[in-house]
C-alpha cells in the first residue's frame, strides 16, 4: 500500500499565500501612487501659493515706483492735481481710476502682464491698525494737517474722514521716521496676486515719500530775516523766524511775520539724519576750506558753483528735479550769481550767497547764512539756520504742492507695516 501525498495540501497553503502576498503588494503600490498624487498636489499648491504671493509683492513693488512717476504719465498712481481745495479728499479714488492690474490696460497694466492687480487709496482714521491722525479736526486741510498730537486722540475718534499722515506726531512707530510733522499721506495697497485658480492679497501701508520738504512758510529761519534799505521783497506766504526774539527784534521790515517758539533741527528736519539724506542727491559738491583746495574739493577758489552743478532740474517741467548737496561747512560761501533756472533740492552745509537771474522751483536748504540778492524767483519754501539776509529784488513763494512733489521726486517710499490676508 503506497503512503498518502500530502504535497497537495503545500501547494494550495503556497497559492493562497502567493495571491495574499500579490494583493498586499497591490495595496501597497496604490498607496504609494496615491501618496505620490497627494504629495504632488501638495507641492503644487504649495507652488501656487508662493507664485500668487510673489504676484502680490510684485503689485506692491510696482504701485510704490508709480508713486514717484510723473503726473503727466499715464501709469501715476497718487494725489492728482484736481484736488485743489478738497485736499486730500478721501474720495480721490472712488472711481478706481488710479488701481493697476492684469489686463486694464492703457498706462495701468500690470508690468509684464503679470496676474496680480492693486487699488490704492489713502489710509483713513477708519483702518483697523489704529493708525490714527493725531489731531482732532473732522476733516484734513493745509492747516490742521500737522497739529501737535493730542494723545486723547489716538483711538481714532473721527471714523473714516481724516487722512493719516506720515510723521512721528501721528500713531506710528517714531523708528520710522524723524519727521516732527507729517504733512506727507500714508496710501493703503491692497494687491491681489493670481497664478491659476490660486489667489494671495497683500495690503501694505505706505509714506509716498520720506522726506519733509514742508518749510510751513515762504522763509523758514532759526534766526533772522535782514532786509536791507532798498530791497524789493514780495514773500507770499509768511516768515517764520525765531532768532533773538523772532519778529519782535528782528528787521524784517514785512507784515506776515510769525515767531516760532523752538528752533527746528535742521540736522532731522528733512525726516532723516542728513547723513542719510545725501544718498538721494543727484550731485555732491565739496569746499571744505577758505580755498577749497582741501582734499576732494572740486569747486574752485571763487565758491561759484554755476558750472559745477551738471544739471539743475527743469524749471519748465513741473514733473523733473534734482536734489543738488553741496558741503561747505567749515569752508568758503558758495554762490550762484549767473542767470539760470532749477528745479528741486538744494543742500548747503555753510553760508550759500543767491544772486543774478535765479528762478528755482523746490527747496533751498541751508545750514549757514543765506544771502539773496540780484532778480530771484523762489517758488516752494527757503529754509535756514542763521541769517536770512535780503538786498536785491526778491520774490519768495510758499507753495506746499510743489514742495510736496520734489520730495516725491528725490526720495524713496517707505513701507510703514504690511499683512497678508
């Protein structure tokens, strides 16, 4: 009798056991496909993501270099000039005809025709950062714009009506700016970056500019405005002076004069160190002794700086203008004395004489004693430290706007705080 086979029952215990293992080795594989899909999706998202976020920083970059282009331009985004007497008017941009973006087209899309659009307006009293106007006026104008800070104030009581402004007197962090007054307004973006169906928002508070230009008179002095027997002087827009004693003892010989009570920083004034300043100028010039024959001095003997600036701006075009640095302190007295025209900033460390035909258009800035003299036109604001001395036929204009406009023209924009939404 032959003994039972019993490798029958091994070979089926093996199927079962091939086919358990080729189902476990199936589920694993789907699994492993279907991780791979999710962790693609995944990194594809997160692809998305940061491709519409750029998309919004690029929207933010692009709003603020509009900031600083010309009026003239179709891609201005800004303050236009039909504000006029509604100044700075909350309602500027209620028909979103400055917002910039994917497809709009004619001046306002987006560079390169990248997939983000941005709308700008001015950051009002209603924001939600508490970044108030100091004062406590129910509506902005040229006059209560720059109000000492009433700190009562600084829980935005007035709802959505005041424009908030850049400047340590208004509930920002004074590590942004050195600025006593603002005068300048800070603009909300908001940019929507798009790349596929994946969308990111940015808002971003934003000074236009970071520097104060605002003399808050024709002339601006910590000393005295000295009108010689004689002079022709047409000011328009007052004098501020503080000297020794100001209007009282000073011989301005005009009306429109008004003592100011503390003498400003002229090393701040101009919302920075000005050490920091002169990284904006176009040109610096040198005279550092009687001579100017120290070394890197490139004005010659005489002081006259006529032909040594290259390029004064262009007084006939409202929308250019230079920002001109010229360190004479310790030094000899510059002077201009040809018949020229400019446009912008000038900066003069020590004594600054004007004469001849002069018409300038912006801020003239100066450290030392200023003297005019000769047929000048000043429109904007003068600023000194000491002596304002008046001998020839001198017409000073105060005038905010184009003041406000050289700032934005030779300075930078200053991002205060963003989110991300």
């Amino acid at each position: 009798m032959k003994p039972k086979n019993e490798g029958g029952n091994e070979k089926g215990f093996v199927l079962i056991l091939a086919l358990v293992t080729m189902i476990a080795m199936t589920v694993i594989g789907l699994s492993a496909v279907m991780n791979m899909t999710t962790d693609l999706q995944l990194s594809r998202n997160e692809r998305d993501s940061k491709i519409a976020f750029q998309l919004a920083e690029a929207g933010i970059n692009e709003m603020i270099s509009r900031l600083h282009l010309p009026s003239t331009n179709a891609k201005y985004t800004g303050e236009k000039s039909t504000d006029g007497a509604a100044y700075r008017s909350t309602t500027w941009n209620s028909d979103n005809s400055d917002d910039i973006g994917y497809g709009y087209g004619a001046g306002r899309a987006s560079a390169e025709t990248l997939n983000y659009t941005v709308q700008i307006n001015y950051l009002d009293d209603g924001n939600t950062e508490n970044l108030c106007d100091s004062n406590d006026v129910g509506s902005n104008d040229s006059g209560n714009a720059s109000k000492v800070p009433d700190t009562a104030s600084w829980n935005c009581p007035h709802g959505a009506t005041e424009i908030v402004m850049f400047g340590n007197d208004f509930k920002i962090p004074e590590t942004v700016t050195f600025i006593d007054y603002g005068k300048q307004p800070v603009y909300k973006m908001e940019s929507t970056g798009t790349y596929g169906t994946t969308q990111k928002t940015i808002i971003a508070y934003v000074g236009a500019s970071n520097l104060n230009t605002d003399t808050n008179a024709a002339i601006n002095t910590n000393g005295c405005v000295n009108i010689s027997g004689g002079a022709s002087a047409t000011i328009t827009g007052g004098v501020l002076e503080y000297g020794s004693g100001g209007c009282t003892t000073c011989n301005d010989g005009m009306g429109g004069c008004a003592a100011k009570g503390s003498e400003d920083v002229m090393n701040t004034y101009l919302g920075d160190n000005i050490s920091e300043i002169i990284n904006f100028a176009d040109e610096k010039h040198k005279c550092k002794n009687g001579t100017c024959s120290a070394a890197g001095d490139d004005i010659p003997a005489s002081g006259k700086i006529d032909d040594v600036v290259l390029d004064w701006g262009d007084y006939a075009n409202d929308t250019y203008s230079r920002m001109i640095y010229i360190d004479n302190s310790g030094g000899k007295e510059v002077d201009i004395s040809g018949t020229f025209q400019g446009r912008g900033i000038l900066i003069v460390t020590g004594d600054l004489s004007l004469s001849g035909n002069l018409d300038f258009e912006g801020l003239v800035y100066v450290f030392g004693t200023l003297t005019l003299s000769g047929s000048l036109t000043v429109t904007g604001g003068i600023m000194a430290d000491t002596t304002v001395a008046v001998h020839g036929s001198v017409t000073s204009t105060y005038d905010q706007a184009t003041l406000d406009a050289v700032s934005k023209e030779n300075s930078s924009s200053t991002v205060i705080l963003w989110k991300r939404l």
